[in-house]
C-alpha cells in the first residue's frame, strides 16, 4: 500500500484511485518499451525573470521539426552563469510535515541552519533567473523567497494559491504555479505575482512539468489519474490528454527532446513517450517506485530515485536502458533533490526516514545519510549549471 499526504488528496479519493489504478498496472506492466566554456547570464537580472534567454543551437533532425542536440548542453559540469556569482553552495531541505526548511553545508555533510516557511512546503524551486529561490508552501498558499547569496529568507511570503510545486515559461514570462488540489495551472507575472491567466486540468493529480525542446509547449504528469496533460505555452491551453496508467510522477525531457520520460511508482519505472506525437513508444523497468528524474551533468545518463526499494537506477540516454542500480545500505526512501554543480554527487531527500542521501556518482556509494525534519520533499541543490531555471528543484538549461 502507497502512503499518501494527507493534504493532497481526499481519504476517501485516495482509496478509490489506489484499487482503480493497481487494476490497470498490473495489465500495464507487461508493456515494452556536455559541454565546457562561459555561459552567458539571463538578459535580466532582477529578482525575477526578464527577457527571453539566448536560443540554443539547432540541427533539422528529429521528429516535429527543428530538434536542439542537446537541450543540457548549457548545464555541463560547473558550467555557471555569472548570475550565480555569490551564491552560497548549500542544499536546501523542504520538511513538509514540520513546516522548515533545514539547510545543508554540502562540504560538511552538516546542517547549518533550519528556519520555518509556510504550511506545508514541498519544493524549492530557482527563479527562471537564478537570483532567487522560492519554496512553495502548498497548504499556506505561499512562496517563501530566499536569497541564494546569503541562504537566508529575504522577504515576507508572497501570497500563491495552493502551490504544490512551481515552474517557469522558458522565457521568463510566466511562473507557472502548479496548483494540484484545485487542478489547475496558474500562470503568475513572475516580477509582481499578479495572475494572468489559469488553465484548468481534467485530470486530478497534477503534478510535474518538463518544456519541449523548442519551447512551444509542456507536458505535465497527473498523479492521481494515470494520465499526461500537454499545454500549449502560445496561447496557453490544453491541447491534449495521454493516458498511461499508473500513478506518473517526476518527468524529464532526453538530450536530443525525442523522448519524455515519465516515472511511475505504482508501475515501478518509466514510461517513454514521443513529445510531438504525444504517444506512449515504450516502459522500462527501473524499481519499486520509480519518482524523482535527474540527467548528469554529460547528459548521457539519467538517475532515477526509486522510493520504494531504497535505490537509484542510472538510465543510458542512448540506449534507453539501465545500466546499473544503486543500492542505499540500509534502506531508505529516495525522493527528490538533484545534482552537485561539478556532477560527483547525487543529493536525494528520504522522504519517510527524516533524512537526506548524498550518493556518488562514480560508483553509487553512499557519502552521507543526513537527518533532517519530518517529510522532506523537493531538496534543492544550489548554485547548479545553466542559463536559466525551468523551475521544480532545478531544471536548468
């Protein structure tokens, strides 16, 4: 039996979603399926996006047109952008069950500093031009801004209904805000937190968010329903609906933007889908409890955090298969969290241990089992690689 925020979903919903989609995983489970060098800031510096960030380089391969051949190729190893210059190196610990956030000294294995936010804090998330970082208070109906330069809150909490978690238009127009309980997109001005305009969902569960390759639209995965929603950013609105089964949760683009990969962790790995096409091509198995999705700084691989087993499974880009998994000694519960700047480290929250996992790279070891507050969710490395935030704990490019 899946454990489940109280918060996020009805008791009684909850208890019909789990028999309905345990039903349709079991039939769904036999399915198949870096560069170096300066990187240029953001055109603004404020304390929230500004202009459009440059376009990266594109060849005609591809399906739907124009494809870039990397979409991380700005988010190399220490490839930092002057915008980050300041920033201190720390991981930032969302406790959602304490209401905290317990900051992590990343050289010492130590926590440094804990402070409170809102109600309810499950992500923290860069701003698209990388000078703030928000966490995002779901059941405060808040953002608590922080300033990466001192790892301090640096203003009262801004006023956000029901953000559970939060993204940014490639561009920088919009924050979009992820509001899962009331199922729907709500799209701020990032400079003054005025709504602009919301997309309702039909699919209860909304969750996370990745950004085409050339980005016209996203898709994002709905928990509760075992379905994919994809949005067009032009106007904006929802353009279609992919069922999947299962319980999706985090999703990530490939390098080449050919594929999506969505974890399932009631199917217990991947589901691959062309983005263009918005069609399933395949599943690939992983672990129990398939969640969180992190590419490592050379793109050529993916780290997937298997909550429910205690391990990490790396995903070969090329290939579309795993090469490897990593076990926790011990046990433990990997949730969300990212990469260290220079890619040797992979930080992981447990969110049902009250602890928080640093893990090499180089052969999955486990360097530090940190304990942190009740419910840490959506951990955020800081400062990471890359041009401009897309939002979540940091998706960068």
């Amino acid at each position: 039996m899946w454990t489940y925020d109280d918060a996020r979903l009805p008791r009684a919903l909850r208890l019909v979603v789990i028999v309905a989609l345990w039903a349709a995983v079991v039939a769904a489970c036999g399915e198949g399926a870096g560069s170096s060098g300066p990187v240029s800031p953001p055109t603004k510096a404020s304390g929230s996006p500004g202009g459009p960030p440059a376009s990266p380089s594109v060849s005609a391969e591809g399906s739907g047109g124009a494809q870039p051949v990397n979409v991380y190729a700005f988010a190399g190893a220490n490839q930092l952008s002057p915008a980050v210059r300041g920033a201190k190196e720390l991981v930032y610990v969302p406790n959602s069950d304490s209401n905290t956030v317990d900051v992590i000294d990343p050289a010492t294995f130590k926590v440094i500093d804990h402070f409170v936010t809102g109600r309810a804090p499950q992500h923290v998330v860069p701003a698209w031009d990388l000078s703030t970082l928000y966490v995002t208070n779901n059941l405060g109906n808040s953002l608590t801004p922080i300033d990466p330069t001192t790892g301090k809150i640096k203003g009262p909490n801004i006023p956000v209904a029901d953000p559970y978690n939060m993204y940014f238009a490639p561009d920088g127009k919009y924050a979009i805000v992820v509001a899962e309980e009331l199922q729907r997109l709500d799209f701020y001005d990032p400079h003054t937190w005025q709504l602009r305009t919301q997309v309702k969902v039909d699919c209860p569960g909304v969750d996370h968010v990745d950004f085409s390759a050339d980005n016209s639209f996203f898709v994002a995965t709905c928990e509760f329903s075992g379905k994919l929603v994809k949005v067009d950013l032009r106007t904006p609105s929802v353009v279609g609906y992919l069922t999947v089964e299962g319980m999706p949760q985090d999703i990530k683009l490939d390098p080449r933007g050919e594929v999506l990969y969505i974890a399932d962790m009631m199917a217990n790995g991947l589901h691959l889908v062309d983005p263009v096409r918005f069609q399933k091509i395949g599943f690939l198995a992983t672990g129990k409890g398939a969640h969180g999705l992190y590419p490592n700084r050379e793109a050529t691989a993916m780290y997937v955090s298997n909550r429910g087993e205690g391990s990490v499974s790396v995903v070969d880009f090329t290939t579309r298969q795993v090469q490897r998994k990593w076990q926790i000694p011990g046990g433990g519960s990997p949730d969300m969290g990212g990469v260290s700047a220079d890619g040797s480290v992979l930080w992981l929250t447990g969110r049902y241990n009250s602890e928080v996992y640093a893990i090499s790279t180089k052969d999955g070891s486990l360097l530090a089992r940190i304990k942190v507050g009740p419910g840490p969710h959506g951990a955020c490395v800081w400062p990471q690689p890359g041009r401009y935030s897309l939002g979540h704990t940091g998706i960068l490019r």
